[in-house]
C-alpha cells in the first residue's frame, strides 16, 4: 500500500508539469485556434534560461523562476504579432508548419551552443532533502514542485473566474464566436493569452531543470503527451487540462510500475478509448449539430 502511494505521488509530481503545459496549450489553442507545436521547446528554453542565467550572471533559481517566464511570456507576444497573427486567417497547418518549424530552430540553436549533451542544474539549497509525508519520506524539492504547480493552477483559475478580464479571457477561449457575438473584441487579448500560454511552459521548464538534465530535447520528448494530455482533458477546456495533466501523470506512474514499457502506450489506448466515447473530451464541450 505503501509503494502504491508513493507511486502516485510520483505520478502526480510528473502530472505537475503536463498540467502546467497542457493548461497553456488549451488556452492558447481555446482563443487562436492554433496547435502551437512549439511550445515543448518553449518548455525547453525555460529550463536552458535557468541554466543559462546561472552560469553565465549567478542568478539563482528563485530568481529564474519569476525571471525567465516573464521574458519568455513577452517574447512570445512579440512572436504571436510577428508570425502567428499573419496566418491566423488561413489553415490552421500553416501555424502548425510554422511552430514545428520554430521548434527545431529553437532545438538548433541550443545545441550548436551547448551541445546535445545533458546539462545539469543544481536543485535550490533549501530543498535538497527529504520530507516526511507520514507513510514515506519523498524529495523536498519534487514535494515543492507539486505544491507549486497546484498553487500556480489554483492561482490561474481565480484570474480565469474571478476576475473581470479573466472571465472574459475564459470566455474568448472556450467559447471565442459567442464571445465576439457579444461584441467583445477578442482580438486585444491574443497577444497576452499567447503570452501567457509560452509563459506557463517556460515556468514548468524552470521547475523541471532541477529535476531532469537540461538538454535540447528534453521539450520534444515531452510535447506529444502533452497534446494527448489536452485531448483528454477537452481541447480548449481548462480545468480538463489540468486535471487530465494530474490524472495521467498518475497513469503514466503506475503504468511504470505495473505495466513495464506500456505506460506511455497507455496515454493513448485512454486518448482513443475517450474521444471514441466523448470526442470533445473528457471536459470538453459537445457542438450541437445544427
């Protein structure tokens, strides 16, 4: 029972970060309407800022965590006036072409830097023991990691619900027609919902650095379970992200364990098994057939 509870709290450790991926993905896909391929590598490069202001300027994780995100969220905004907003009016492929064709710039650039070797980054001094969970003791900083995304999750959801701009936010992302009907204009906001997508994956590669090696992959590996991960939860939901992020985070984690070389495989037996029985998702909503 034991090793049970400790499996799934290693699960929902790891659920943390597609929670954290899967939420801005479904926010930047609910109000542009674009599979943005690029942000594993947006993941990526939050986790390299971190390494990359560590060694090169001494700055510390606490310091990477409010820092890297920022930039990263307003490069992202430069990125989405510069290039996405220009092919928002064409196939939806066209921003799909255009984000891979980023990630591997991105992956490119980092490798003809640092080489496609594993970088290590050191976990913060205050969190490099154990704490004692009653049953079992558990890392303090993977303790730390889940603590905080849950916080940032519960953060994001009163900015989303219980704010003015956010409610209309919520609203230009899963119901964008309806909203623009009321005569809200959706448009002002892409920019900052875009950013705040790319802000989120980067935050999860800042918290991800300590724990896996910073390398140019690292987000590549990452972002095709993160897209099952938003298709389960219901493309353009959000709480269905991060709650299909947790619960296959579990999944996976269990899977390892009972399950050995069929854990990933059965992301997606779930994926086909839920949009074979609800194709919007698990929280999705239906499109009623006119």
């Amino acid at each position: 029972m034991t090793d049970l509870l400790q499996h799934a709290f290693n699960g929902l450790v790891n659920g943390s970060f597609y929670a954290l991926l899967a939420l801005g993905l479904a926010i930047i896909f609910g109000m542009l309407g674009v599979v943005n391929f690029a942000h594993g590598a947006f993941y990526m490069l939050g986790a390299f800022g971190a390494f990359i202001l560590l060694n090169e300027a001494g700055v510390n994780f606490w310091l990477a965590l409010v820092i890297v995100p920022v930039v990263l969220g307003l490069f992202g905004m430069g990125l989405e006036r510069l290039l996405v907003r220009r092919l928002i009016a064409l196939d939806p492929l066209y921003n799909f072409l255009l984000t891979f064709g980023l990630t591997l710039i991105f992956q490119d650039l980092m490798r003809m830097k640092y080489g496609s070797q594993p970088q290590p980054y050191p976990q913060p001094a205050g969190l490099r023991g154990t704490v004692d969970l009653g049953l079992f003791d558990f890392p303090a900083y993977q303790v730390f990691v889940l603590v905080f995304s849950v916080l940032v999750s519960i953060g994001a959801w009163l900015l989303l619900a219980r704010t003015r701009v956010g409610m209309i936010i919520r609203a230009a992302t899963e119901r964008p027609e309806l909203t623009r009907a009321l005569g809200i204009d959706v448009g002002r906001w892409v920019s900052p919902v875009f950013g705040f997508g790319i802000a989120l994956a980067a935050l999860s590669g800042v918290l991800a650095a300590p724990m896996r090696a910073v390398s140019p992959l690292m987000g590549a590996d990452l972002i095709i379970l993160v897209f099952a991960v938003v298709v389960i939860g219901g493309l353009g939901s959000i709480f269905g992200s991060v709650a299909a992020g947790f619960l296959i985070g579990m999944l996976q984690a269990l899977g390892n364990v009972y399950v050995p070389g069929l854990a990933t495989t059965s992301v997606f037996i779930l994926m086909a098994v839920v949009l074979l029985w609800r194709p919007a998702g698990l929280f999705g909503r239906e499109e009623t057939a006119v």
